[in-house]
C-alpha cells in the first residue's frame, strides 16, 4: 500500500529490509534503511507474505516507492510489480491538487516522524536549505 497521504505530498524513497522466513511465514523483519515515513507500509506489507511451509531461511528486500504519470482526479491503485529478486516496486500517479481557495495555491501538511523529524525538514537538508 502506498499511504494516501505520502501520495498525495509526492513523497518516494526507498526501505531496505532484512526478512526472516521459518515454516513458510515472515517471522521477523529488521528495517536496514529507508524514507522513515514508509517503513510502517512497508514492514505491514511484508508481515502478509507466505512461502511453501518448506520455506525457512532470511533475505533482504527493498520496496521502491514511486510518483509517476499523468495527474488523475481519481486516486487509482498503485502498480506494484515483485521483481524476480524479490523487491518491490510500488508506482502511484499523482493525483490533481483540490483547492477551495483558487487564490492559494494548494499545499500539503507533512506530519512528523516519531523522531520529530519532517519530511519537510529533511527535503531542506537534501536541497542545502533549512530552517530551525
């Protein structure tokens, strides 16, 4: 799942994160890296995954998160592609801003991460910008 709200404030990124698998289910993830605000999707994700019960053993997956297409006034459902690795791609296409006002351009609040960290925040750090 590609949150509604991270769509809708354009935010991609990728998570890293190392799987273990006994008797055919996910019994531990460990997230290695990633866009913070994606890592609860992600880890919720891939608690559903099944295997054969055969199947025991710890790899490493990486969800990539994408904004891609023509604006739609519609939300549609993300294309999620599973590569042969393993990993996951997840493209939404952005969706056209509503806005009540005209005069104003549309805007997006960005709650904080746990940490207190922004996504706004981190975007300034990432274009050598930012405000404290």
């Amino acid at each position: 799942m590609y949150p509604p709200i991270w769509r809708a404030a354009h935010l991609t990124g990728k998570v890293t994160v190392r799987v273990a698998v006994k008797s055919g289910r996910v019994v531990e993830t460990a997230v290695e890296s990633g866009e913070p605000h994606l890592q609860v999707p992600t880890i919720s994700n891939l608690k559903t995954w099944r295997f054969d019960a055969q199947v025991s053993g710890a790899f490493t997956v990486t969800y990539s998160y994408e904004i891609s297409g023509e604006p739609t006034d519609d939300p549609t459902n993300p294309k999620v592609e599973i590569l042969p690795s393993l990993d996951v791609k997840i493209t939404a296409r952005p969706v056209k801003p509503t806005c009540n006002d005209c005069g104003a351009p549309p805007s997006v609040v960005i709650p904080p991460h746990p940490t207190g960290a922004s996504a706004s925040h981190e975007a300034g750090h990432a274009q050598g910008t930012t405000t404290h």
